[in-house]
C-alpha cells in the first residue's frame, strides 16, 4: 500500500552484448536495457530503475546500492564464475532479509541461484529455433495477469526437464517447444523474507525481451515480489525466556534467565 | 510392511466397449480388465485385483467390497452422471478414512474427482491422433520408478490446460501434445487419511492402456497409494477435556468437564 | 492496481448473536457488524463494505449481490444445514470464477468450506478459556504484514488437530492454546481462479472479533484475496482444433474440425 | 521392492558425548550409537546400519562410505565448522544423486542442511526443560506411522518459529512447548533425486534419543528416505538435438548436429 515507487535495478552480464554481433544487433544497449525499458513501459511511475553490470565495480551491486534495491532482477550466462563469491553473499542475505529476486533464463545457472535453491540446478537444452509456447497454470496468480494463453514465443532456445530445482512454491508457466519438451518455466519461491521468481523465456541470441508478453512478465513479477515490509533483517537465531512475547521485554545478553 | 497383498479394485464404467465397435476391438473384456491384467503383471503376487463395473448392483462397489479394497482405480467418461451419488459418498468416505483412489483420464469430469477435489476439473480437448509425451518432473517419486522420460504415447487424445484443479501436492508428470499443448498429467493428492493419484493418459479409442509404460505408472501408483494403516476412520470431531493426552482416558458424553 | 476499491461483503450466520444473551453482551450488533467495522477502520477508503446474514431472502447472497462482491467473508457455526444448497452452489461458482473467499473459525464446517475443501474438514475441540498464541510462520507473506509474532488471544475456544483439511497451498500461521495442542490456523488456497484464506481465531462466547490484530489480519486477508483481473468467468471445457492458438479464432459448435 | 536392507550411516558429531559430564551420563556410547541402535531395533533386517564421526579420518564420511549408503542420519551441534567444506559437497552430492538425508534437531545449523535450504535456518530457543508435544498433522504419511498423538516429550530444549526454511513440502509434526511456542518440527524436503527429512526432537542434554516414538519415527524416516532406484547419478546438463527422445541414440560431442 506503500505511495512510494518500487525501486527495481537490473542486473545484467553484458558479456554476450559486448562481444557478439549476432547480440549486439538485437540488444545494441544490452540486454538490461531492454528489460529495464520494459519495465518502466509497463509500470510507470510505480517504479524507479536503474541498471548494474558485471563489469561495473562490485559488479554494480554494493550494499548501498541493495540496501535501496526493493526488486532486483539477474541474467547472466558466459560469466557466472566472474561473480564474486561477496557480492553473491550479499545479494542473498538481502533477499533473505526481504528483498525480491527475478532470475531470468541462463541465470538458473548463476551462483545465486543456485546458492538459494540447493541443488544443481541443471537442465536439458537445445538451440535450434525452437517456437516456445508459454502456458499458464495459476491463472489467479498476480505474475500471470494480463497475459495470453499461451505466450508464443516464434524462436528461442529450448529449456526442457529435468530441471533440477526445489518443486516451486506456486507453479505459474510452463513451456512447451516445438521439439516437444516440457519445461517448468514460471516458479514462485519464498525464501527468508524474500520472494523469488524464475522465468525462464529469454536467451541472447533471440529478440525475447523485445516481446511484449515476456515483458509483461516480468513486470508483474517486479510488483509481485516487491517486499511487503520496510524493514530488511536477515532472520536470525533468538534466546528467548519463557513468557517473553507477554512482556515484550528486550533481554540483555547478562541476563540471568540466559544464564 | 505387511506381507499382505495390496487389494486392489478396478472400477470401469464399461458403456464404450459395450456399445462402440471402435473401443470392442482395442478393448473385448473392457479396459477395467485390462487394466487390471497389467497391475496383476507388473505386481505380481504383492497384489489381489479385482474388478467391478457400472453396472452391477451398487456398481459393484458395496461396502463390504470397499471395506476390503485397500486401492481403487476409476475410469469413467460417458456415464457419469448414472453413479450414483450414493455410492459416490461411500467412496468419499472411504478415500478420507485411508483407501487409496487412483482416477484416469476422462475420471477428471467423475463425481468422486469432482468432489474431492472442491473445483470444476475442465480442461481443454481434442481428438486428433496428437502424439502425447509424458515428461517426469519427480525423478524421485515412487510412482515415477522404471518409467521412461519421456513415456511416448504415439496416438492420444489431446488434453490441455488450463486444468482447474487445486495445485497438486506433489506434480509428478507433464504432458507435451504434438499440438503444443501442455497438461499436468500426474497429480499426488493427500485427502483425509487417503492418497489420490490423478494420471490423464488412457482414451477408450487408443490403446493407450496396453502401454507398457503406462501400466507401469498406474502399477507403482497402486503400491504407493495403499494404506499405511490397517485402521480404516473417517476424520471426525473430538470434545477434548484439557490434558487429555496425558491420561489416555475417553471421556463419556456426560463426562461434567464436556458440560 | 485498480482504483476502485474492493467491494466487500461479510456474510454473517447471525443466529447466536439473536439468542444468546452472552453474545448479545460482546457483539450487540451482531459479529458482522464488528468484522465490517474493523475492516473498514483498517482499509478506509480502499474498500466498500456491507453485511448480509442468513435470515435475508436468499441469505442476502443474490447472483446481483455476489456478482459485485470481491471478497466474501463468511462465519457462521449454529446453522449450517439452513444455508440452501442452491446459494452454496452460487458461492462456489463465484469462487471458482474469481471472487476471494475469507472463511472464518467455525466457519470450517460450512457447507460452502466443505465443498471447496473435498474433505470432512473435523478437527478437535474445546471450549476451556484457553489461551491462543497466533503464531507467524510466513513472515514474508502479505496476509501477515504488521501483525505481532505472536498474537496473542487471552481467551479462546481451543481448535486442535488433526484438522482434517487438503495441506495448504502456503501455511501462515500457527496456534497454540494453553492445554498444548497446535492448529494450523492461517490457511491460503488457491481454487478455480479465486483465492480462499481459513482463520480460525474467533468464537461467539469470546471477544475476537474486536481484538486489533484479529481484525488486521482479516483485513490484509481482503486485500490479498481481492480478484487480479474484473473478468469472472467459470473455468470450463474447450474442444480446441489444432493450432487454434496461433490464429485466435473462434470455432462455431458446427465446425467440421470438431466433427 | 528390493529384498536388499537399507544401508544406514548414523553421522555423530560426538563432540559433546567426551567433553560434557552431563552427556556422557545419558548417552555413554554416544548419541548415534543410541540412535543406530534404536534404528535396528525398530527395522530388524530391513536395515545394515553403521556410525561414522566427526573425528574419524574424512569424518568417517569418505567416498567408499557414501556410495555405500543408502540414508544418512546427522547430528551435530558444537562443531559445525569443524566438518571440512569438501566432505559437505561430497554429502550433498550424493543427496542430490539420490541418497537419503534425515537432519536431527540442531543439525537445523549444520552446513549440508544450509546448503541444501538456501536459507540461514535460524530459529528461537531455550533450554528450561519444557515439556513438547509433537503432533501430526499428516496421518497418512508413512513417516508418521505407529506413532501416537501427540508425542509426549517431557522435558525438551524449545525450538520455536520463525524457523527460516523453505516451506516444506510436506510437513509431518508441528511441536508445541510449554511455554506456548510452536515448531513446524517434521519437514519432507525433495531435493535433486533424493529426499530429506528434518525432525527437531533431540537435545544432547535430555534423553531425547532413548524415546521410543522419536525412535520409531526417525526409523519410518529411514524407510521413506531409502532410494527407489539403485542407480547414483548427479542430475546434469544435458544437450538434446531435435527428436533425441525416439531414437535413443546417445551423441557424441562431434555431433553435428550439436555445433
């Protein structure tokens, strides 16, 4: 209910944008950009973005810059170990302490990801041109409002299952390609007082995130996973007296009940 | 753990294979035996199977022959309205107080499904010999054991989302349809004391259920939906006098601390 | 994102609240008239509400009355069986279609609670002047935002488990009663295209329905559950030619391709 | 449906079993050989079961040791740090290739299950000798088999919400204390193809482990857990030409069709 904008940065590899033509054309201002222009067409003056990168110092991501993030989103692909490891530490305690993360595509891979899910993360893929057909399975769920059903998506790289992942919270999409494989492709995920959604629509070397559906998406996840809380405290470990919550007393770490 | 076999009843409607040629010549003895032969196959003497039809008194589904079957299966399509919703309650009842029900197919649009499941059970369909590839998402699960991924079904009638069922408890299957439709094709659900299984392959005018693989399915979905107690109650409403846990006691109705 | 506020109707049995002097001390004007107030201080402007109770025609329930109401919120305990099938069935398809249901404390025995449920929905019981805690296990959930951890209720009828219900889609809360026994007590599901939240705190002998964080809780509840699209459509079968996606026509029922 | 037994290693910390007074006095032996014992009195042949700690070479967990198990019990407390961060790969490893995994109490604080949960797992406590309850609320899960409701702690260390976990996905037993707070105390994870289970009775100062429903529930536990399949395999990026699925062939890195 909050009157204040969600403040949304994106964060982008911008390794692919940089080096390959065949991206560059599609993306001439990379990828984030294009997300980052998506979501301001679509929300307005209910979100302020700004975009990070890589290559920028701390990759863009210190903890001033988090601290006043409410919604981050995260593609990568040809760089995941260039992450650091402290940057990676910091965004997850924040998502933990109550900010939301959108992980799109080859950032399944990320080590964020995979820092929050616990498991490989791996799936089977194919690039080949691939029509992807995005379903919706929770039709009342916020993230898949105002969409098509399905999402048609001409060419894209295919994602098909096993993907190895946590059985999500609340599954919104799933694709189906042309090949014929099947792919959990929308995922909800709570995590600390966190949100987390994973989409996967969305590769380099197809214009997707031109699409007006997948940035439709990706907008309502933005307002989705948008905290509900002011506050942002990584959950931590409490010694509680018995009868604490009557009292509401705060106990000092001398005190005799701890003892 | 019992050295006892898992009693198993299959429920067939039986009016296609009675009626349309096209059903008497995949099907002379009627699916429910087929399906019955294929659960005797794969599970061998850790199984009783019977079967029981339509159209028989009660629809073969008294009692006494609930009170003695630990699994039913149930296909039914063009009938549905002829069970009576008397042996319908009684089924209800049973799955709640820890019989295991396993529903196929066109068993989406069945009184007992219906009633469980507290939704409408729509989807879309077609019948239009698509190719049907049924995708494992639980590599894990029981009832996935032994199965191919995917399980090819050359010839199927098409069924697609959006399939307004409450999200399942545990998602084992996805369905891809040449057509690029998509189904959540095996659905776990946890009802009262009673298990339920929910797997969409299987038309009355495909020879779906001489399908090794999905035989194979339906067998592990026996010996995971069987009870894992003898004791067959029906969750019901207790009046607890405070402690009562500590003594054991059963309180009589004029018990004074009831008053 | 609408500006329109959410059109809110408290349905109340309103039977105890006419007989029992005891009721008539706490809630004069009835436990619908309290729920409506509280909703209205916490919500302002965000919302319009009104009342209807059983003893109106049709229960105050009409297709007009349901068809412009966004969140109904339902308690009822002394008159279940009075509640006509007909508006139960009126309830459900408006559910299923769109409209947020909030199903209060006794409530879990309402016939419209029991149909969407599939299950006996019986639990234990005791009405002892227990003391509840409400305790907060999603803390990152919009339903749970500025409510205490725990709350805490002085004086309570003890609901107790086993609560014979499906697991929820996402469990909020949880109590505990000074005799030891535990309630899942905050219960989110998802059904049909609507959202339905259980709460158990609240009985007619006890004060909750003027107890701050009760009626903050209720109120979150109305936001969360309040539809995300003003379409109210029944989920329904659709017989889809293939490729029926990519051409957006609309099929005739004489359509050979449905032959 | 193997007639193999399930290869059990019960995993020690066994820290506070030499160096506390009060520890030795309950569990002479060591926690784990309580526990290895409790598990073989409960399961018979259907189990093998060794013990493995934390001060035997590669803390008794080597490659030899874990691909020979088929579940894994943990206990740790003092000395999380202590486990090497390689052993704690090689567990999760084999976890996500299908091993079993049962966490005990303040396991909740050991690196596998953090690594596996993605989240900090931090909860409330206090040791004041509070009585616990652990009640079911998943009668029909075979976890809960045999064990009686609630089971009676009498005297415990409390755990208490907000526990930050991922939500569960099923949760078995819920804990109440006497001093009011609760504890989602029974937790199913799927993770990669293995399963996990965490249950938080167990505290090295009460004789937790000598109860025998605790027993007998981390003996159902151990069932559940046991692979369903022989085979050990990490889930893995897999690259799928067009149609890979109906011919079975297997691609070599050269293939053309993958450039």
């Amino acid at each position: 209910m909050s009157v204040s904008p969600i403040r949304v940065t994106v964060w982008g590899e911008n390794v692919h944008e940089q080096r390959d033509e065949s991206v560059k054309k599609i993306y001439p201002d990379g990828m984030h950009t294009a997300i980052a222009a998506g979501i301001t067409a679509n929300l307005g003056d209910r979100v302020v973005v700004r975009t990070a990168t890589l290559q920028e110092p701390e990759h863009g991501l210190t903890e001033e810059v988090l601290a006043e993030t409410d919604v981050l989103t995260w593609w990568g692909h040809a760089a995941h170990d260039q992450v650091s490891d402290e940057v990676v530490d910091r965004v997850h305690a924040q998502v933990l302490s109550g900010m939301g993360l959108i992980v799109l595509h080859s950032g399944h891979f990320s080590k964020i990801f995979k820092k929050l899910m616990g498991t490989t993360c791996s799936l089977d893929w194919r690039s080949a041109n691939d029509r992807e057909l995005v379903w919706t399975v929770a039709p009342n769920h916020p993230i898949a409002r105002g969409v098509p059903n399905p999402i048609i998506i001409p060419q894209q790289e295919m994602y098909g299952e096993f993907f190895d992942i946590p059985a999500p919270d609340e599954l919104i999409f799933i694709s189906s390609f042309s090949g014929g494989e099947v792919f959990r492709s929308g995922c909800v995920y709570r995590r600390g007082r966190g949100r987390v959604f994973y989409f996967s629509p969305g590769d380099q070397e197809y214009p997707v995130y031109h699409h007006p559906d997948v940035l439709r998406v990706i907008s309502n996840a933005v307002e989705w996973a948008a905290p509900t809380s002011t506050e942002r405290t990584l959950p931590h470990v409490s010694r509680r007296p018995t009868g604490w919550f009557e009292t509401g007393e705060t106990l000092s770490a001398e005190d005799p009940r701890l003892a």
